[in-house]
C-alpha cells in the first residue's frame, strides 16, 4: 500500500477531483506482484487525462504504460485489469531486468461517487485509527467498477459492497490473517468468484525529537521528508524556539515530569532523546517507561550509553542506544540519517543490512 504520507497525498488529490462536476481521471492500483517488483500490492497512483499524476508508481517504462492505459480507461469509463509478464507480451518488467510480474487494475473516477470511500479513509488517519481497506474488483476474472469497504475493531467504517454474507467472510478472513501485510484474495460470492485486495490503514508515523540539539534539528526536515508527523520537545521555552522550526512542525515545552501529559503517544510512533545531558536523558526515559510506542533511541557514546544502563531506572526499558545504524555518521545531518535509517528499520521489521544480503531479492 501507499505509504501513510502518500496516502494523505492521494486523498487531497481525489477531495479536489470531486469538486469538478466531471473528473477525468483514473485510479491505478496494484493488485498482485510476482518477483521483484517496484511497489507492492496496494499502491496506488492517481492519473489525470492530461497525464499528470499523483503518488509515482515507478518514474520508469511500467509507469509510462500505465499511464497510457490510464487515459484509454479515462476514455472509454470502462475499468480494466491490466497484466504485466512474459505470457501476456506486456512484459516491460523483463525488459527493464527487474524480472517480475504484476497485475494493475485500472478505474475510471467519471464520477463523485466513484470515490466516495475518501472521506472515511481520511478519518481513520487524522483519528490515527487502524482500520482494513477491502476492495472488490473482479467478478469471474472480469473486471468491474471497484466497491469498497472499511472496518475497524469498533466496527464497519464504510461499505459499498452490500453483501452481508462476503462483508462477514472478509473480515473473518483478514481477523485470522498471520500476516499484516496486503492480501489479495480470490472468494466466492453471490456473484461468483470475486478477487478481493485488502489492506491495513495505519496512521502516519509520529516521531518525537526531545532536545534542541544540533543533531536534533538536523532530524526534523529529514523526518517531515518521510512524511512522519514531528514534535521537538524541551524543557527550555528559549530554546525550543530560537531557531525557526520546519512548517508544520509541533514544538512542546515538557519536562519529563509533564511529558506523558503533553503527548499522545501510540504503536506508531517513536522517541529519540538527545539533549546532551546525561541526567535529562536518564529522566526523559525514565517518563518513557511503559509507553506504547515502536521505537525508543539515545544519543551519546558507548560510554555514556553504559552509564545509562547501569541506571536503575531504566532496567525495564529497551532503549536504542546509541541510537542509529553504523554507518560512520560524524556530522549532525549524518547522524540524523543514521537515527531515521534504524527507526524504518525497527518500524519495517528489517535488520537494516544491505540489500544484496534479502534472499529473494529487494522485496
């Protein structure tokens, strides 16, 4: 699926489509992948019949395809489901030496309705509410106008489909999932086999930055690149604003005392203290203890780190530390690469080694 940012992307760009009495665009979605693809299942990228578009797929020859597809769908309103492999001849993957396959479904958005599914959507990330995405496309390997359904554990968000008996089914389905990740389902129904793509929806990822140290700062326009919702946290009014923040930025005065008041943190966030005092580090993550978050990190030097651990305080905390991957970072802009390379890492469930060393190629 499209990352929580480019989601927020994608639904500004269909908000602003539906305004217009009659949309020409198109909706692009993968929907199955073989091999070593670009993007997984569940990305999505926004075409408009001038051939602009929102959220790239590619930038490549799959891209320039599907885009040329897009516009023919865009024509005729008629969705397609488009497959790309050696057998169907349109096997530009092969060619460009990626050597995977993948199907795209292709939908025509000639109506507000035909995206009617937004607004639910974009509750679920301003709520930072985990919900389930299901998209019924294909009806006995016909394509057909997509319906779509949303769910959460308080219950159905939304729902085009109208199929009690395929709603329940879904849901029972992805409940007894081992895995998160997309799935792409093939069901039957009362109108036959349908294939059925569902996807988690979790809210953007929230970093909180406690210091106003340089390397600090240098982690803020890193972060607001990745699209994680940021917050920069002092004890010191003065200093939290004595240089100006990146736009959009949240800034927070809090003590360790008061931080757990101050914030709303969740599974989907993660904390890197580095205020470059031992103490207020020991009692920043000292007031961490016990909350729901992905990632804990602290800045300083093995020694310092060891100092740390010997802190009882901090016995029953697993904090990263120092935090970062190895990769040499000296500088504070290298040093904050280093910090967000480990948190996608732990948030991704990745090791954070090289690429060539994933059996099976990069996804």
């Amino acid at each position: 699926m499209n990352s929580a940012h480019e989601l927020s992307t994608l639904i500004d760009a269909l908000r602003l489509l539906r305004r217009d009495a009659q949309p020409k665009a198109a909706l692009a979605t993968l929907t199955r992948t073989r091999g070593s693809t670009f993007r997984r299942p569940g990305t999505r990228m926004l075409v408009f019949g001038d051939g602009r578009v929102v959220c790239e797929l590619s930038g490549g020859c799959p891209q320039r395809d599907i885009v040329a597809r897009a516009q023919e769908v865009i024509a005729s309103t008629v969705p397609r489901l488009i497959r790309y492999n050696a057998d169907s001849g349109l096997d530009v993957l092969l060619e460009m030496g990626c050597g995977g396959e993948l199907e795209v479904l292709i939908e025509p958005l000639a109506t507000a309705q035909a995206v009617g599914f937004v607004d639910t959507l974009a509750r679920c990330l301003s709520d930072r509410r985990c919900a389930h995405m299901a998209t019924l496309y294909c009806v006995d390997e016909t394509a057909v106008m997509p319906q779509r359904m949303l769910w959460s554990d308080d219950g159905m968000l939304h729902d085009d489909i109208n199929d009690p008996a395929l709603t329940r089914s879904i849901v029972d389905t992805t409940a007894s999932a081992t895995s998160q990740r997309t799935l792409t389902l093939r069901m039957p129904s009362a109108r036959g086999m349908v294939d059925v793509l569902i996807e988690p929806v979790a809210p953007p990822h929230a970093l909180v930055v406690i210091g106003s140290s340089a390397a600090a700062r240098a982690l803020l326009p890193l972060a607001e690149a990745l699209g994680w919702l940021t917050v920069l946290v002092d004890h010191d009014p003065a200093r939290l604003h004595a240089t100006p923040l990146p736009a959009g930025l949240r800034a927070v005065c809090a003590t360790p005392g008061t931080l757990r008041s101050a914030l709303k943190l969740d599974a989907h966030s993660s904390v890197v203290v580095m205020t470059h005092n031992l103490e207020q580090d020991i009692a920043y993550l000292g007031a961490l203890q016990g909350a729901p978050v992905a990632y804990i990190g602290a800045l300083g030097s093995r020694d310092r780190v060891a100092r740390m651990r010997d802190n009882p305080t901090l016995a029953d905390i697993h904090v990263h530390a120092p935090a970062g991957l190895d990769i040499g970072s000296e500088t504070p802009e290298e040093i904050a690469l280093a910090i967000a390379a480990e948190i996608m890492a732990v948030i991704n469930n990745r090791s954070g080694g090289p690429l060539r060393d994933n059996e099976g190629g990069i996804h």
